[in-house]
C-alpha cells in the first residue's frame, strides 16, 4: 500500500520524546530507517540502538490526529496482554510526552506479503489462525467487536442503496447488495471471544 505523501520519520519525533525512548530502551539510537507503506499519519521507523539492538518504533502526535495516538495506546496494551502468546512481536513499552505517544515493539526480521503469491497468502492466513482463541485474559476487551464493524459496514452499504448511490460504485445495485449481504453474514462469521485482525489489506511495493 502506498502513502499520498511522505510518511513522517523518526528525526520528526520531538527530541524529548526521542529521548524518553532512548531511556526507555536503555542505549541512544544510532540510526532510523523509515518504512514505507500504510496510512496512519505517524512515524514507523526500525531504529538501531548503540548496543547494536534493532527496534521498531511507531510515534503519533495528537494534534496531528487524536485517533492514531488511541490506537496506539490501545496496540501497546494488547501487545502486553498477547506477551509470551507467541502470536505478536513483544512490546517494549511506550512513551507518551508533549501530546505524542511512542511505542517501541521488538523487531522482526521479514518482509512485507506480496498479495499476488499464493504461498504469501497463505503464510498470512495460517498466521491469522493461530490468533489466540478465547482472547486472553490480560488482553483488554475492545469497544467495538468485529461482528459489530462488520454490521456496521453492512447498514452502510444499505444506505448506498437507499439513498440512490449505487451507480457510483463498480457493479452498481447488483454489487452493493452483494456486499451488504456479504457483510452481514462476515458478521455472524466472526462472532466470538478470539483475537481479530482488524487491519489486514493488500499492499504492493
């Protein structure tokens, strides 16, 4: 997935919030490589440390966008929740100052999937299978279940519909039923008490 502009980079971060990184990680940052891709207005940078240690660390500020910096406090929290679970890199923790958050994640060695390969394909599906399920207890519950998006998504296709909007979308009114009807049954698809993947899109670099 490609950005419309410039993601912003790790020398972006005020430099008392670098800094508290910095302590928090115990060793200053030597370098900061950006990574591309994805739509959050804040940074995602693989930092390499004095002590040779590599960590990823994304940072938001909030007058920028207030939503980004919820979502990753809410990710830092079930980061914690998940550690030892196996199924995500563990957190190192988070920082938040001056109206910025940032936090600081264990680096995987990888790549990005390439959509168009089956076999990255299905690496990803077996990833997301392995979720834990029932949803740990230390994780905190979400506000918004999956099932509860996915019935949203479906009563906004309706609206399409009832509103005269179909023609603005590929296939027209065969195709927003199709998705409403689609995305109402993804709803009861996904009701339960696991861990849901709620951004997973094809990306191409």
């Amino acid at each position: 997935m490609q950005r419309s502009s410039p993601r912003p980079a790790w020398s972006d971060v005020p430099a008392t919030v670098r800094q508290e990184v910095e302590a928090l990680l115990g060793a200053p940052v030597v370098a900061a490589e950006s990574s591309a891709g994805g739509w959050s207005p804040g940074t995602a940078d693989v930092i390499t440390l004095q002590d040779g240690r590599r960590v990823f660390v994304k940072a938001a500020s909030a007058a920028v966008n207030e939503v980004t910096v919820a979502l990753h406090r809410r990710e830092a929290a079930v980061l914690a929740g998940l550690d030892g679970s196996g199924a995500a890199p563990r957190a190192l923790g988070a920082v938040e100052r001056d109206g910025w958050i940032a936090l600081a994640v264990e680096h995987v060695d990888g790549r990005h999937p390439d959509p168009r390969s089956a076999a990255d394909t299905d690496a990803v599906l077996d990833a997301v299978h392995r979720l834990p399920a029932p949803l740990p207890a230390a994780v905190p519950r979400a506000a918004e279940t999956a099932a509860d998006a996915l019935r949203d998504a479906a009563t906004d296709w309706t609206r399409v519909l009832e509103e005269g909007r179909a023609d603005a979308v590929p296939g027209g009114e065969q195709a927003v039923r199709a998705l409403a009807r689609l995305a109402a049954e993804a709803g009861e698809a996904v009701a339960g008490d696991g861990l849901v993947h709620g951004d997973l899109r094809p990306t191409t670099h």
